[in-house]
C-alpha cells in the first residue's frame, strides 16, 4: 500500500492519505520512521511503514514544478 503524510497533528497523529484521498488513515508518530514528515510517500502496511525516499522526492519536484507554471511570471 502507498500513502501519503496529508498532516501531522497534535505532534503525534500523522493522517495518511491513501489512494489518492479514497480513504484517511490515523497513524500514531511514533509508528512511522523517524523524521517522518507532511508530504512524505510511504509504503507497507499498518504497522510497518517505510519511507520512500525516491517517490517522496519526485512528488516534491512534481509540486515545485507545478507550482512555478502556476505564479510564472512573464
């Protein structure tokens, strides 16, 4: 399963977004690998995360570049 750190609350909630919004997931902090943060692709299953560092940062570049067609300024 692949998910998505939509938010971190109370410092220790991390809401998972899986497939693309279908469905959220409550996942206490402390059961996803250190240093995760809002924005990060996981994989696994519950109670067995591991961060994709590969696809967390092409999404990052994904967003950046739409971000900049998106206040492009000519």
């Amino acid at each position: 399963m692949t998910a998505i750190v939509d938010r971190i609350e109370d410092n220790n909630i991390a809401v998972l977004e899986i497939n693309g919004g279908e469905k959220f997931l409550d996942v206490p902090l402390s059961e996803l690998p250190e240093g995760t943060s809002q924005g990060d692709v996981l994989t696994g299953e519950e109670g067995n995360w591991q961060r994709d560092t590969e696809a967390t940062n092409k999404r990052t570049l994904e967003i950046l570049s739409l971000f900049n067609k998106l206040f492009k300024k000519d």
